[in-house]
C-alpha cells in the first residue's frame, strides 16, 4: 500500500470511532421519539406537540445541516445539497404551520391549507436533487435511457397504485376539485419521488458514496411514511404523534447527518484491480432489470382491476401502453448499443494487436531448439538491428558469452519447473546491439507451444545508475574516497586468503589537527575545500593497490598491504618512514581562495597479527592515533599492547567517577593562603580529593588524568563550588569570615551548564558576604573569547566575587588576559616558585611578574611555598601571600578551623620554620603532588596543638 494509502486508513481507523457514538446518537434520539410515539406521549397536548412542532425541528435540522455543508463545500454536489436544505425547510415550515392550527388554535387543519403548500414544495427540489446527485449520462442516448428508465419505474408504480387506490380517490364524492387535486398531488410527487430513488441506486455517481446512500434513505423513509399517510387505511384515522410520525421524524434527521457522516467515516482508498474492460454508461445493471422489472408491475396492476371485476380503467390502459412504449425503445437501444459494444470490441482487438506491434519492448518467440521465430518490429529501436535479420538466427547467438551458461541453466530450470507453479521468470543478461556493442536487457519468459516467449527491454540505463548508487554508497560524498564500510570491507580483504599470515599489512589512521579551529575561522565551505585537497594527497601518496578512505570528518584512513618480508623490524621502520612522509606532505600549506591554510597530522600505525579481525585491526590504529594527539599532536605513534591496557584503565577510571559524587566518595579539604608579611591566614583554597575504597586520597590530577567525560567534570566542578560556598558561608555564621577561593578554567565559566545567575543564586541560597568568594580563573583557552569572557567576569565583580589569574607566568594567553579580564589577584604558577631560590633566571622572571601585580595595584599569591627559603625570597621581591607546605597542607574541615582559631603562621626569622601539614586522611604516597606532600615522620602533625 502507498503512503498516502496507509494514512487515509489511519484516518479512517481514527474517525471510525466518532462516526459511531455520532450514529449511536442518532439512533437513540430516534428511538426515543419512537418509543414516546408508541406509548402515547403521556398526553395528547405533547403529542400534538412532538408530532408537529418535533417534525418540525427535525425538518429545520436537517436543512441547516445541508445548507452549512453545501456552503463549505466546493464541489458540484453543492447545488443537491441546497435542494435537499430547501426541500427539509419546506417540510419543517408546513408542519409548523400543521402545529400552528393543531397545538396553539385548538381546531382542525383546514384543506387546503398553507401547510398543503409547504408540503407540496417539499418533493420538487428533492427530486431535482436526485437529479444532480445521478451520475451524468456521457451521450445523448445515455439521457434518454435515463429518462425512459424513470418512466419505466415511474409508470409501473402509477399504474399499480392507480388500481389499488388512486382510482378511488379521483372518484371520491362530496370533495371538491382543489381537495382531489391535493389528494392526487402527495402520491403523484411520491411516485415520481420513488422513481428518482430507484434510478439513483443504479446511476449514483462514485464520489461521496456514503452521503449520497445516506441521504437516499432518508428520502425513501419519508415517501414511504407519505405513502402509508395517504393510503386510504391511514388517512381518516391519522393524527398527530403517531407512530408514523417517527418515520418522517428518523428521515430528517438522517438527511441531517448524510453529509457530516461521510465526513467522519472517509471511505478507504480504492485497492488496485485487474485491468478489465469496462462497461458502457447505457449498458449497466438498470438496464438488464429495468424492462422486467417494469413489465411485471404493469401486470400486476391489470391484474388487480381484472380479480376485482372491474372494467379496465382508461389511465391504467394509457399509462401501460406508454410503459410497452417505452420498453421497446429502450430494448432497441440496448439492441443498437451492442453492436456498438461488438463493434468496438473489434476495434480493440486490432488495437492491441498494433501495441505487439508498436511496443518498445522487443517481443521474441523461440522454437525449442533455441530458433527465433518472431522478433517484434521494436528491435530496430531497441538493438539496432532489422527484425528480419534476426528471425531464424539462434538466440544463443546475441547473448554475451559470459552470460550464456547462465542463460542456459534458467531457461533448463524453468521448462523443468511445473507452469502452475512458476508460469513466467525473468532473466538479465547482455545482447549484441548492430553496433556492436553489449546492452543490458531484462526479459520476462514465458512458455508457448514447447518454445519460449522472450518479452525484453533495454536496461543499460538503470544498469549504469544502480552502478552510480552502488558507488555513492561505498564513497565519501565530499571526497569521492572509500568510506568506512568499503574501507573496513578492503581490511577484511586484506586479512583474508593468501595474505593472512603477512605481517606487513598495516592500517593507519590519520586524523587533521587544527581543522576545527579552521572551520571556526574561515568556514565549513573552506573546511570542505581543505577536506578534498587532502584526500587527494592521501590518494596520490598510497601505492596503487593499497587503499585510502575517509572515514568521517577529518578522520583518514588508509591500509598498507605487506610485502611478504618477514623482518618484523625493517616493515614497521618502513611502514613508519611512509606515515611520516604522509604525515608531512598533509602538514604542508593548503592554499584555498588566495591563503594557506595550514593544519597538522597525527597518525597511527597498527600492524595485522596472527587471528586479528578488521574492528580488532581498525581500534589498534584507532588507539595510536590518539595517543599520538595526547602526545602532542603532528606525529606518528605505533601501537602498541599497553595503550588497549590504558584505554581499559581509564574507561573503569571514567566507569568509577560517574558515580563516585552521588556515593558520597569525595572529599572537601582547604589549604590556607597566608600572608608572607604578617603570617594570617587571609584565605583558604578549596580543593577536591577523591576518597577510594581503600581510604586512599587522589588528587584532581590523578582521577581526571584518564576521564575525558566533560559531563562528569562539569558536575565535579559544580560539585566543588557548592560545597566550597556552603563551607565558607558555615564558618563565617561560626565567627571565621575567611574568604574562600575555587579554582575554576575559563571554558566552564562559558558553559551553558552554568549559567550567569547560578552564582549569584547559590550566594544568596547561602548567605555569604560580598568579597568571601574568589574564582581562580585557570586554563585560559586561546580559543575562548575574551569578550564573552569579560562579561562574565565583570558581572560576577559586581556581586561581590572576587577574580583570579591562576598559573600566571605559565600560558602565552597570561598577558592578553591580564590586558582584558578584570583581574583582583595574580596567582604565581608552581613551576616559577619552585626555582625561585636555585634558579637566577626564575628568580628575576618572577621579581618582574610580582613588579608588575604591585603596579597595576594588585595581589599576588605564589603557589606551591614549600620551604622557608622561598618565603624569605618571595617577600623580598614583593610578593603578598602564599600557599603551600611551608604553612600547611590541605586540611579537612575540622583542621582548618582549629588554624583558624590559631589565626597566624610563624614567619622564618632566627629559627627554622616548622611545616604544618596535617590533613586527617591518608594520601598516595607513590602520586603525591608538591601540594599533597608527605610530612617527615619527625615532623609533627599538627604544630597548633
């Protein structure tokens, strides 16, 4: 089924069910109007009431229901839908009126009387409705049988009813001339009425099925309820809220519903046939029924008058001769439009034989020894070849001989296969064209008389684009490189058949460094440009029978094949030698639009082992090349087993951080940043150890070495701040307002995970004073922009926060930041402070950077202040305050209140200064950092006791 086929049935399957609690509805209103008919109403005051002013309001119903529908709708069904509004409204004003002398005067309805109008006007619209509902006749004659088949009905019904009871009532004494015309008009207008439903059954027309067959019962509920009204057994003891009623009650309000119904229940869509001639538009199924039909009513209604022992009636004799009359032209119609059928029939015969004959698809029929016997004239167009010069030839003779023993072994299948079972195949192979070239052609076979019928079409042209497809499916768009299915595809290849004990085969991975930054720059149209001039330097640079392939944005690949030289040494330098090259030649200078454009590569290299699978291969080379970029980018790694180990370690690293903050495992410590002059505690660092299972402490450097998860970093940092925050403001509510300071890198602070007011929502959550937090910013990004950036710095001063450089002296970004960034203080890196006292060189790099802080009005804060030499140095050059085990390391929380209570650090002076370390857990001895550095057993743990 076609799409829109599947969604016109979900539109049916969802409109089904309102369509049935609207036509439950329905039922249930009628039933109930009904059911109060038959039990009498409870008085006759509401039963004169329902069975005028109801019909009434059912009428009016069901003309505003068909007037807003055909107003709604465009198509030409609207005018009968206008008629049938006009006709209801008709017979909703003549009840009203019938109401009118009934209900509000009390007196009988007059004859004639207005409502009699009403009603009369009522049958006139509804029969031209029907008129314009009726499929249209294609031809004259088709007009004329469809007016000879009304009066067929028509006439056969007037002649019937004229003998049961119309007679009688034309001769009906003491009424007068308007009062039998009236009693003559209501079945007259039902006859023709009846006629006009009956037509319509046969002729309706194909759209709106579903109203138009609704809206046909209703009409013929209502002439049936007219019928029995006017029949001599009801019409002297009728009245109003009667039974009969609910007919003409149920039919307004069917006619209500016809248009909507159809809407709400939409017809499924028409399932595909077998093709079949189809019938003439005079020659249907009214046409078989409709003379009998009309011939056995005629009869009947003689009949009657002769059982009665009446004299024949002249209306009975004049309306049957016309009925005769009428049936024999339309008999002789029918007799001239089979032969036009016959005729035409003849015609088509000698059409379709032109079509064999005109096709574009040679037809064939083969002898059974394999003899053409019959080549359609098509052949010129399709081989090239006269259609003469092929019968008699052999058809082995045309077929490619590639494609001929397969040829041969389906032709043998199928004659040995039973016709019931498989009565055609098809079969696709090459034929000489009078050219001489080969052309693809798709036949399908069928038997004939112990030979074959070959029915065969040109389909070099789709042949040519499933190749194009096929080809754009196994290459990279943008390259026109193997991607990664052919590329794993080839490595299958390679370590398959003779070359799987080669050990020379290699894969290599490569990977662009800075073509992200490119991207950003100039633009993913210059990326893509970079991307193709590229590929073909990998193309140019593989041997002919290796492979290159893209593998996905600016990821390579390309397969080395071996050699066969079993020096495992000589392969790999060699295999290394020609990814260095490689390397190079993609390092050089891409010049797109006028500029060079300059990226790097990283490669790695993994060799095919004994019983290795192609995803086993491709990871090796996969993990090479990432090492290679962690080592530092635009080189060449080989892989080796340990990095599989380190990617194993890092991922249960990873696997372990994930839930390490929701456990609980980490731990908050703070080491205190004294000033170098009077030995306070100004401020305390905050800093995160992870607590194993063991009790082990790991430093941020450690269990983040391998975890390359931002999320989980980002939520460490998250994690970091809050608790920070939520201790400083504790202690300060405890009488030790000590400002507290959180490392934090430039990138996070532009993360959308956190959120310019996040900051100042978790002050305010937490109470603490303005200037009591202060944001170390580290790891300035070159690629984060100062802009940005400086925007949020200096929001975040305008709350109170305090900014921090940390590492200065370490990046090539300190001084622009340093230039841009609202900065408060500059913390020293470690690796400046460290040779301070050796080193003369740092002694003045760093005298310079402190000169600087003190003329830009700043503090300085040098990191890493591990013996007393470093103090004494530091304080000379003009430094404010530091940090580091020359004061105390990383202390718990317990700790570091009780060195607050101390309030001061002893400064060297005539003594050596004695180191306060001193966090309450135990830290890996073997991976402590300069900042977490074991004390000496002779040391005490905690000089403030």
């Amino acid at each position: 089924m076609s799409a829109e086929g599947v969604l016109m049935g979900r539109r049916a399957v969802s409109g089904s069910g309102s369509g049935l609690v609207a036509q439950l509805l329905l039922a249930l209103i009628c039933g109930g109007y009904a059911a109060g008919a038959a039990l009498g109403w409870g008085s006759n005051e509401l039963a004169l009431f329902m069975g005028d002013f109801g019909l009434s309001l059912a009428a009016a119903i069901a003309a505003v229901s068909c007037f807003f529908y055909a107003r709604g709708r465009g198509s030409r069904f609207r005018p009968a839908w206008l008629l049938f509004s006009f006709s209801s409204a008709m017979a909703s004003g003549g009840n009203a009126v019938w109401g009118w002398y009934e209900v509000i005067l009390n007196e009988p309805v007059p004859s004639p009387s207005l409502a009699d109008l009403f009603f009369l006007c009522f049958a006139p619209p509804a029969i031209v409705g029907l008129l314009v509902l009726a499929k249209r006749p294609a031809s004259r004659a088709g007009w004329l049988c469809l007016a000879l088949d009304s009066w067929l009905i028509g006439g056969s019904l007037l002649t019937l009813s004229w003998s049961l009871a119309l007679a009688r009532t034309a001769h009906f004494q003491g009424e007068s001339v308007t009062q039998a015309a009236l009693s003559l008009a209501y079945p007259l207008l039902d006859i023709v009425l009846v006629s006009m439903v009956l037509a319509l059954h046969f002729r309706r027309a194909t759209g709106s099925r579903s109203a138009v067959n609704t809206a046909i019962a209703a009409l013929a509920l209502t002439v049936l309820c007219d019928a029995l009204f006017t029949s001599p057994l009801l019409r002297e003891t009728y009245r109003s809220g009667q039974l009969l009623d609910a007919g003409w009650f149920a039919g307004s309000l069917l006619l209500a519903y016809a248009p909507w119904g159809m809407r709400r229940i939409p017809e499924s869509p028409p399932q595909p046939r077998q093709p079949r001639t189809p019938s003439r538009p005079i020659a249907g199924s009214l046409a078989a029924l409709t003379p009998y039909l009309a011939a056995a009513v005629c009869t009947l209604g003689i009949l009657y008058n002769v059982i009665e022992g009446r004299r024949v009636d002249r209306v009975v004799v004049l309306t049957g001769c016309a009925v005769v009359l009428a049936l024999v032209v339309r008999q002789g119609i029918m007799l001239v439009d089979n032969i036009a059928l016959t005729h035409e029939l003849a015609q088509k015969e000698n059409h379709f034989r032109s079509l064999v004959q005109g096709s574009s698809d040679v037809i064939m029929i083969a002898a059974p020894s394999g003899i053409l016997r019959y080549v359609s004239p098509a052949a010129t167009g399709v081989y090239g070849r006269e259609a003469e010069d092929l019968v008699g030839a052999e058809l082995a003779s045309i077929i490619h001989p590639d494609d001929l023993g397969r040829v041969v072994h389906e032709v043998r299948r199928f004659l040995a296969a039973p016709p019931s079972e498989e009565p055609t195949t098809r079969i696709e192979c090459r034929f000489r064209s009078g050219t001489g070239d080969w052309l693809n052609v798709e036949s399908t076979v069928n038997r004939h008389q112990g030979g074959l019928i070959f029915n065969s079409r040109d389909v070099t042209e789709r042949v040519r684009l499933q190749a194009q497809l096929q080809h754009n499916a196994e290459h990279d768009p943008l390259t026109d490189l193997p991607n990664r299915a052919l590329f794993t595809e080839r490595v299958r290849q390679a370590l398959s058949g003779r070359r799987t004990t080669d050990p020379g085969t290699a894969v290599l991975f490569i990977d662009l460094d800075g073509f992200k930054g490119v991207n950003d720059r100039l633009g993913h149209q210059v990326g893509d440009e970079l991307l193709i001039l590229a590929a073909h330097r990998l193309q140019d640079s593989v041997r002919a029978g290796d492979t290159a392939a893209r593998l996905g944005g600016d990821e390579f690949a390309a397969i080395v094949l071996g050699d066969g030289n079993d020096d495992r040494t000589a392969r790999e330098h060699q295999v290394h030698e020609i990814a260095d090259r490689l390397r190079l030649r993609l390092s050089q200078p891409y010049r797109i639009d006028g500029n060079d454009v300059r990226v790097a590569a990283s490669i790695g290299i993994a060799f095919a082992e004994p019983g290795i699978t192609p995803t086993e291969l491709m990871r090796n080379a996969d993990l090479a090349m990432y090492r290679a970029k962690a080592a530092g980018k635009n080189r060449v790694e080989l892989y080796a087993p340990q990095m599989q180990t380190d990617v194993v370690r890092r991922t249960e690293l990873a696997t372990r951080l994930r839930t390490a903050l929701h456990d609980g495992e980490f731990a908050l410590l703070h080491q205190p940043v004294v000033h170098l002059t009077t030995g306070r505690v100004s401020a305390v660092a905050a800093q995160a150890r992870w607590r194993s299972a063991q009790g082990i402490l790991f430093t941020p450097a450690e269990f983040l070495r391998g975890a390359d998860d931002s999320d989980r970093t980002a939520e460490l940092g998250r994690w970091l701040l809050e608790e920070a925050v939520s201790h400083a403001a504790e202690r300060a509510r405890i009488g030790h307002p000590v400002p507290v300071a959180v490392r934090l890198p430039a990138r996070r602070l532009l993360d959308k995970s956190m959120p310019p007011g996040s900051i100042e929502a978790l002050l305010t959550r937490h109470g603490l004073p303005s200037g009591a937090l202060v944001i170390e910013l580290s790891d300035s990004d070159p690629r984060a922009s100062l802009d940005e950036l400086e925007h949020r710095l200096v929001a975040l001063r305008r709350l109170g926060v305090r900014i921090a450089l940390d590492g200065f002296g370490s990046g090539y970004a300190a001084i622009s930041a340093l230039r841009r960034l609202p900065v408060d203080v500059l913390k020293l890196d470690r690796g400046l402070v460290e040779g301070v006292v050796e080193s003369a060189r740092l002694h003045k790099i760093t005298a310079g950077l402190l000169r600087i802080a003190g003329d830009l009005g700043m503090q300085s804060v040098a990191d890493g202040v591990d013996v007393p030499e470093q103090v004494l140095a530091l304080r000379a050059m003009g430094c404010t305050h530091g940090q580091g085990m020359a004061f105390s390391g990383p202390l718990d929380e317990y700790r570091l209140r009780r060195a607050l209570l101390s309030g001061t650090y002893p400064l060297p002076g005539g003594a050596a200064l004695p180191v306060l370390t001193g966090s309450a857990l135990p830290v890996r001895p073997s991976r402590a950092s300069s900042g977490d550095r074991i004390p000496h057993p002779s040391m005490p743990l905690d000089p403030l006791k």
